[in-house]
C-alpha cells in the first residue's frame, strides 16, 4: 500500500472520492515530484478532498489549483491551493487559466468527464504543461457511457480522439507526412499510458530517434528477417 491509498483509507478531513485502482498509478508516475515545488492542476474540486491529499502527498512546497463549474468551492482555498470556478469546456475560460497560472507540471482532468470537457482541456492546456511534466485524464469509462456522450467506438469521445496520440507519438516514422507530419506533441512526449480509466501522457523534450549499430555480427545479418523489412532497415540506416 502506497501513500496515497493509506491516506485515503484513513482520511478523515474532507471528503475524497477515488477510484482504490488510481493510487498505485498516481504514485507510480507522480513520485519524482513529491518534496518539490511543484504546481498541480486539478479540475474538480469537489469537497476538496483531493487538494488536501495532494497536500500532504506532495509536502509543503507544492502549489495547487483547483476548478470546479460550483462557485461554492472557493471557500475551500488555503495557503498555496488557489481555486477557480468555470467551465472547463469553455476555451476562453482555460485560455484565462494558462495565462493566471505561472506554471503547470502536472495537470489531473477530474472534471466534469464529458467528451467536450475532456477535449477542450487537453487542447487548450496540454501545451501549457512543462516539458517534463505529467498530463493526466481520469475516468475514460465515460467514453462508453451515452449519458456522458460516450459509446463503444462512438466518434468524438476522449478515448477515440485520444488514440490520434499513438499516431502522434509515431510520427517521425511516417512515410506519408502530409497525413501524419511531426507536430509540437511528436516533439514533446515521451510515453503514453493508458490504463483502466486513466490516461498519463508524460512529457520530455525529444528529437528525431535513431538507431545505434555497434558490435561484431556472430550469425549472418538479418537472417530470418523478410526482404521488405531489410530494405526499410537499410533506407533508415542511409538516412
């Protein structure tokens, strides 16, 4: 048991509401920031629960934000948690949020998790992120929830539109770049992560990959490997 789930098992300030799923993939990739400065936004305030278990999980340091649509969440701002009210599918309020928020290293989507929301957030802020910090979406079960807009393979859900970060992430690979070109998030990320309900995309500066060819061969080179690929190998490596 981690951190975070023994808080949450024990907690007995503000009411937090969480998936017992989400703590180890929390801690998994929001460790390396604990004890740091750390500035952390957080759609969907709710009892405020959640801030205050960021609180402690990040140490006295961390700044946090938090939105929620309920103007009545203001009330529960305190030395270094600042929160603001709006709709998070609203772009020119999450435009007003990059420019009053002076940093952003991690940003947790608990909002209102309907498609709209959930692609208006990531559009407008994803690029605000820092280059080596964390995006995450949770509760993408609502992507095959019809109430919520969502539907198994339904067009213009967040999953759907999500999986488009595959191909972004493989984009300097592509042989059809007038498809798929190397865009800012070919360029910025380093790792997608999707897991039930969760998605994490982690950030980190990046350049074209390239292969490194070192060492002696000890059997005939690309034995087994078919002619296509052996073509493709050697057009790389002439690159």
């Amino acid at each position: 048991m981690n951190d975070l789930e023994q808080y949450a098992l024990e907690n007995e300030r503000r009411l937090l509401f969480k998936w017992q799923h989400y703590f180890d993939i929390y801690d998994r990739h929001l460790a390396r920031f604990r004890g740091t400065d750390v500035h952390v936004l957080e759609f969907g305030v709710f009892q405020g629960g959640s801030l205050q278990m960021w609180q402690e999980y990040f140490g006295p340091q961390a700044m946090l934000f938090g939105v929620d649509i309920n103007p009545e969440c203001r009330r529960l701002e305190e030395p270094r948690v600042r929160i603001f009210s709006g709709n998070q599918e609203d772009r020119g309020f999450l435009q007003s949020l990059a420019n009053e928020i002076p940093r952003i290293d991690i940003l947790i989507d608990d909002g209102g998790h309907t498609m709209r929301q959930q692609i208006a957030t990531f559009e407008e802020l994803f690029p605000h992120i820092s280059p080596h910090g964390i995006y995450l979406c949770e509760d993408l079960h609502t992507s095959y929830w019809r109430e919520w807009g969502g539907g198994f393979r339904r067009r213009g859900t967040f999953v759907e539109y999500s999986k488009q970060c595959i191909d972004w992430l493989h984009a300097w690979h592509s042989r059809q770049p007038a498809r798929l070109p190397v865009t800012q998030f070919t360029r910025s990320v380093d790792s997608l992560h999707y897991y039930d309900s969760i998605l994490v995309i982690e950030k980190r500066p990046r350049e074209k990959p390239f292969v490194v060819r070192s060492g002696t061969p000890s059997i005939p080179e690309y034995h087994g490997v078919g002619p296509g690929i052996l073509t493709g190998l050697r057009s790389w490596f002439r690159r």
